[in-house]
C-alpha cells in the first residue's frame, strides 16, 4: 500500500470511538472477565493461603496487571489504529526498528489463536445451557452427568454445530462495528451477568455452603503459602487482564482524548477482580453443599455442578442461568478477541468491515476444527510431547506468547516511545512521578512477567533436554 492508502485505510479505525469511558471499562472488563476467570480464581484463592493470596493477588496486580494494561491502551489511543499499524507507526514516531512491527503481529496471531480454541470451549457452555434448561440432569447421578460430558466430546458434530453457533454470534457483533456492534452487545451482557450474579449470589447465600466458602477463600492460612503462591498470583493477574494479546491496544485505539488512562484502567483491574471474588462466592456454596470436590477446573463447571444443580429446587432454572452468566463472560471474551485481526484487516485492505469478519470468522472456525477433533477423532495425536492439537495451541499461547508480548509492551512503552508522548497520554507533569512511573512499569513489570514466564517455560525445556 501507498502512504496515502495506508492514511486512508487507518482512518477507518481513527473514526470509532468509545462512546463514553465507562463503555470502554465494561468492555475491557468484559474482555478479562472469561471462562477460567469464573471458576479458576476462587479456587486457587482457596488452595493457596486464601485471604493471604487474595492481597498477594492484588499487589501483583498493581505492580505488573495495571502498568502493563496502562501500557498497552496508552500505546493504542496513541496510534489509533489496529494493533500492527499502531506499531509501525510508532516505532517510525520513536526512531526504533521496524522490526516492532512484529510486536502488533504477535498479539493480532496469540488473540487468533486463542479464539479458534475458546469458541469450541465457549460453545460447551451454550449445549449446557439447553441441557440445563430442558430438564435433561433432573434426578441425574455422578455416573449420568458425567456420562453426558464424555459422550458430547465424542460427538464432533454436535462439538461442530455448537462451535459454529458460537462463532456466528460473535462474528456478526463484530461486524456491526464499535457503536452498533460492541457497544450494543456490551451494553446488554455486562448488565445481565451482573444480574446474573446477584441472582445466583442470592440463591447461594440460602445454600448452606456460604460459611465454608467464605472461610475457604478468605481465611489467612498461612500454612497453604508456598513459595510458589507468589509465581501462581502474579501469573493469575497478568493472565487474567488479557494483556499482550492486542486486545486492549485495539480497544485503546477507540479510547476518548479526555478518558484518564490511570484511573480508568484501575476501574477495568477492580472491576474483573469483583467478578472473580463474587464469582467464587456464587459457585462453592454449591459445590461445599453438596459435599463435592473444588479443584476439577472444566470437570467443576461441565460435571460437577451440572450434578449439584439437578439435586436442588428449582435446579432447571438456576442451572440454566449459570450457564447463562458464562455463555455471556465467554462472548465478550470472544468479541474482544477478534478485534485485533479483525481491525488490522480492514485497515490494510480499506476493505468492509462485516465481509472482512466473515472471511476471519471462517478461518478462525477452521481452525477451530483441530481443537473439535482433539477431544475425539485426534485426541491420541500428538503434537509436542504429550500435547494434542488443542493442548499445543493453548500452551504456546498461554504460556509463550502472552507473556512474551507483555513484556515487549511494556518495554517499548516505557524505553522506546518518546517520554514526552509518554507523559501526555498520561496526564505526568511531574518528573518524579515520571521516573517512578517508568521503573514500575519499565521494570518491575516486565521482570515479574519474565519470572512467570521463565518458571512456566522451563520444566518443558528440560524435560525436553533430558535435564
């Protein structure tokens, strides 16, 4: 493309913006808040010192969430473009190499990635909200339910047919643009899962589980902290926030001249870590009330309480809006996965944004199909050791690319990008304030990502090794 066709194409993304800050919090938050979001957090909360790993959480995400999250949105509203071009232009703007343009490809291919896999997770969670609805756990035992998970993963059609259902439903909000897609489906899913959660909340609160839920998750028991509890915090709290995926460099794009990046991105940490807490406070009560195992991770959410739900009054109804509350957590999840690639098309190729989401809809859902059949037809395929279709997609992005483009973020926010852009998107007037905002987030946050980072990464290696 001509410089002029690129200014032309970017334009389009220039154009969009948030229609006011609090839209841009609750998408972002929505965006954080996702499947693993509401069943991970409570219980390795619980498992590793409760209350004391709750503020070891919150000072990891303060000192490497936030500045990383600021980071990356700071970089978008000051590129205003999908996450690829912002990068070429501003590494142009800082003097640096051209070669940071990966940077922005990186994230746009870890969102795509992780999209392919989530909507096949994500449509599990629409098939149960039928089951659930429809009767089909009523007077159900250990043996039935589980049973009914096993056989729905054998069946790649109706893996399929869910997948795609999914899929569609987050293509065509995409398609609709920021205003009439984004924001409309924001406005709707964010209130109805708060809804949700009160709902539940209420229900569990008359369960005869909430004391023992809440001393498992916020009594201080020391004993459970290891030295692993510190790794295991700052790993859930930069995971959790969706950075260095190119999802808050897109939706930073979008962000307001006079939105406040400090404050607002706080909003969007404080709000993602009240879903998580109140999202434990709906689901254990359940679980310690009918006398269930905590820690079963997908086993919880798809067998366990399935179970729990089928042994309850009312359990159709509120069995059905649990799966509710993550079908909407995992759309705006899956919305905000698309943006980066999507955004980033329809710059280079000045092309229509709906057709530009329907050609990436049916890639990312071909793609898709490799993870379908890792629970079926390819599960004994391997790919990496003993890591299938499925299992080598979420470890490399997880675990390789995530943190790997965290850490570059923050890095060229911090060392690269002119200081005086720097201080201006944030409002710093003071140069005190400047420095000590550089070495958190230049420094402690990075180095804290790069300790996760290496301590996920090397058992692999050396298994590999043979050391």
């Amino acid at each position: 493309m001509t410089n002029s066709e690129s200014t032309s194409a970017a334009s389009q993304g220039v154009g969009q913006r948030w229609s006011s800050r609090w839209l841009f919090i609750l998408a972002a938050a929505g965006s954080a808040v996702g499947l693993g979001n509401i069943w991970k957090f409570p219980y390795i909360a619980g498992e590793n010192g409760g209350g004391v790993f709750v503020a070891i959480y919150l000072g990891c995400v303060a000192a490497v969430g936030i500045p990383i999250m600021i980071s990356e949105v700071l970089l978008g509203r000051q590129g205003r473009s999908s996450p690829i071009h912002t990068m070429r232009s501003l590494s142009q703007c800082a003097g640096a190499s051209g070669r940071w343009t990966a940077l922005g490809w990186l994230g746009v291919v870890t969102g795509f990635l992780i999209l392919s896999y989530y909507g096949v997770i994500a449509g599990w969670t629409l098939h149960y909200v039928w089951l659930s609805m429809s009767g089909a756990f009523a007077g159900a035992d250990g043996a039935s339910v589980g049973a009914t998970f096993d056989a729905f993963l054998a069946d790649p059609w109706a893996l399929v047919f869910y997948q795609t259902l999914f899929m569609a439903l987050t293509i065509w909000i995409v398609g609709r643009g920021v205003t009439r897609g984004i924001e409309a489906a924001i406005r709707w899913f964010m209130p109805l899962l708060f809804l949700l959660l009160l709902v539940l909340f209420i229900y569990s609160l008359n369960s005869g589980g909430f004391a023992q839920d809440w001393a498992f998750m916020f009594d201080l028991k020391w004993d459970a902290v290891s030295s692993d509890t510190v790794l295991i915090a700052m790993g859930q709290a930069f995971f959790t926030l969706s950075l260095g995926m190119g999802t808050m460099m897109a939706y930073g794009a979008y962000v307001p001249e006079d939105a406040n990046l400090g404050t607002t991105v706080v909003s969007i940490a404080a709000l993602d870590t009240f879903i998580a807490i109140a999202a434990g406070l709906v689901i254990f009560p359940i679980v310690f009330a009918n006398g269930l195992e905590v820690g079963q991770g997908p086993g919880l959410t798809f067998v366990t309480l399935p179970l729990a739900f089928s042994q309850m009054p009312f359990g159709e109804v509120f069995g059905g809006i649990f799966f509710l509350l993550i079908s909407f957590a995992a759309i705006t999840s899956a919305i905000s996965l698309t943006e980066p690639a999507l955004s980033y098309l329809v710059e280079e190729y000045n092309a229509k944004r709906q057709r530009v989401a329907l050609s990436l809809g049916v890639i990312c859902w071909l793609l898709g199909l490799g993870t379908v059949f890792s629970f079926n037809i390819w599960s004994d395929m391997m790919i990496v050791g003993d890591l299938n279709f499925f299992g080598f997609l979420d470890y490399l992005s997880q675990n390789i690319m995530l943190p790997l483009g965290g850490m570059l973020i923050a890095f060229f926010a911090m060392w690269l990008l002119p200081k005086e852009l720097m201080y201006k998107q944030l409002g710093i007037t003071n140069p005190a304030v400047g420095w000590a905002w550089r070495i958190l987030a230049g420094v402690v946050a990075p180095v804290g990502v790069l300790v996760v980072f290496v301590s996920t990464l090397w058992p692999v290696l050396a298994s590999l090794l043979g050391l």
